[in-house]
C-alpha cells in the first residue's frame, strides 16, 4: 500500500503541468489511473474493515445475551 505521503506526491504528479508536459499521454494516464485504483482500493479495504468490525460487534452482542 502508498502511504498518505506518497499518495499526495503522486496527486502533486498529477496536477504538475511542467512534468506532465515532460511525460507521454500514455505515462499521464499511467498515474492517473495508478491514483484511482488506489483510492478505490483503499476504499474497499475501509468498507472490509468496518464490516468487520460490525460482525465482531454483533458476534459480542450475541454472546451477552
């Protein structure tokens, strides 16, 4: 996984017009793509977490009962 740091160069990567106009369409693309398929995956790994976290939870209600 990027860290947050290295999450943010790449978006800076992104957003920088004098390196963008030093890299191909295809290298341009290349990082935007890589930028949204880490955010999406860490937006799945986030929404597995809490899911876990809910059925830890329900498992622990149930056994109080």
């Amino acid at each position: 996984m990027l860290t947050d740091k290295e999450l943010r160069l790449l978006e800076e990567l992104e957003k920088n017009q004098d390196v963008v106009y030093l890299l191909n369409t295809e290298e341009c693309e290349f990082v935007s793509r890589l930028i949204s398929s880490y955010k999406e995956i860490r937006r799945q790994l986030l929404a597995i977490q809490i899911n876990q976290q809910e059925d830890l939870s329900e498992e622990y209600g149930k056994k109080k009962d």
